[in-house]
C-alpha cells in the first residue's frame, strides 16, 4: 500500500503528461474527421488544425505551430513530401509524419530525405497511430517494416533528377515542346532524357515509362 502511495505522489509531483499539438492533413474529409475523433480521446494530443490540400497544411503549420504534423502522402496543390519540405526550412521545430496508402519505395526515399520522421500505412490502428506520434516528438523516427522492405528490395531510382522531371512532364500526354518550354530546355534535349528514361525502364514508350515510375514512387 505504502508503495502505491509512493507511486500516486510521484505522479502528482511530475504533472500531467506534456500536450502534443497536432495537425493533420488529409484530402478526404471522413477519414481526417475520424482520425480527429480517435486521437482527440488521447489526454495528451491535441488536434490543433486540420487541412485538406497540401497548401492549406502549410498554411495552417504555419498559423498553429503544431508540435507534428500528420500528413498524407497524395493531397492536392502539393503531397505530403513536398510540404514537409517547405516545413523542415520554415518550421523547423515541427516534426513530420507521412500517412499513406500508397507506400511506394520511391516514395519512402523521398520522405526520409525531407527530414520525415515517421512513414505508416493508412492500415495502422489509431492507437498505434497515436503512439507513433508520441514518438515522432520525443525525437525518435518510427518506418512501418514492410514499406522498409520494399524499399530495401527495389533499390534507388535508375532515373536522374533530369530524366524524372521530364518523365513527369510527360505522363499526362504533353508533347515535346511543351515539356520543353516548362522545363526550360530545347526540345532536342527533352527528347534525349525522354528516350533515356524510356531505356533504363525497359519501357515501350515514354508513356509507359512514366507509368511504371510512378508505380514505383520515383516520380
């Protein structure tokens, strides 16, 4: 009994647990207002803003200074990567996470070299989820097992930034000039990353190879 008292006064002594402030971020709207709801039942997070595109979280990492932020990987205006980015320069004491059903290795890489420091399927439970935040802040870096697997078993890009960048350009069907004038090179230099693209992924056409670079998260 004594001990237990000793315990309970300790307690009492060190104060409640530290706040942890949260922002998530996801494009559809039930799955961000059901994950908001579960963690909201933790006594020590807070779930501080919530946005839908990767431009709002931004905006919204900015105006509320969360502790994490919590961010799917595909939002529109901007992915989960690319706003931990922007994060990492202008909010540098606000971690990130990356929550995501697409857990392509290409993807994995990417995150990991924006400074992210968790990276979990949309499969993980909410209780999970939540410790993984908990950790995500004290410091420490949580990358789901399988999703480190894949990305061990599929190796880095084959592609240079160059060939990607046109690569992406392409697959949605613009033609060469186009590609040219919005990459800021000459079409015949276009035409030379397209096909080289094309040959290092064994691919039919440039078509092709955008899609299978996608498939594979390098693009």
């Amino acid at each position: 009994m004594r001990e237990a008292e000793t315990m309970a006064e300790s307690q009492r002594a060190a104060g409640p647990p530290e706040t942890v402030r949260v922002l998530l971020a996801d494009d559809e709207h039930l799955i961000r207002g059901a994950l908001a709801a579960l963690l909201s039942l933790e006594d020590d997070l807070q779930v501080v803003a919530e946005a839908a595109s990767g431009p709002e979280a931004l905006a919204m990492a900015l105006a509320h200074q969360p502790d994490v932020a919590v961010l799917d990987l595909q939002m529109p205006g901007a992915d989960g990567v690319a706003v931990a980015t922007s994060l990492r320069g202008r909010l540098p004491g606000c971690r990130t996470m990356i929550v995501t059903s697409h857990g392509r290795p290409g993807h994995l890489k990417r995150a990991l070299e924006a400074g992210v420091r968790g990276f979990v399927p949309k499969t993980v439970s909410a209780q999970r989820l939540a410790e993984i935040i908990r950790a995500v802040h004290a410091g420490n870096r949580y990358v789901d097992p399988e999703l480190a697997a894949d990305a061990i078993s599929a190796g880095d890009s084959p592609l240079t930034a160059r060939e990607a960048e046109v690569l992406e350009y392409a697959e949605n069907g613009a033609p060469v000039t186009e590609i040219a004038e919005r990459a800021a090179l000459s079409p015949g230099t276009v035409r030379n990353y397209l096909s080289s693209a094309t040959a290092k992924l064994s691919a039919e056409n440039r078509h092709a190879a955008a899609r299978i670079a996608r498939a594979r998260g390098w693009l």
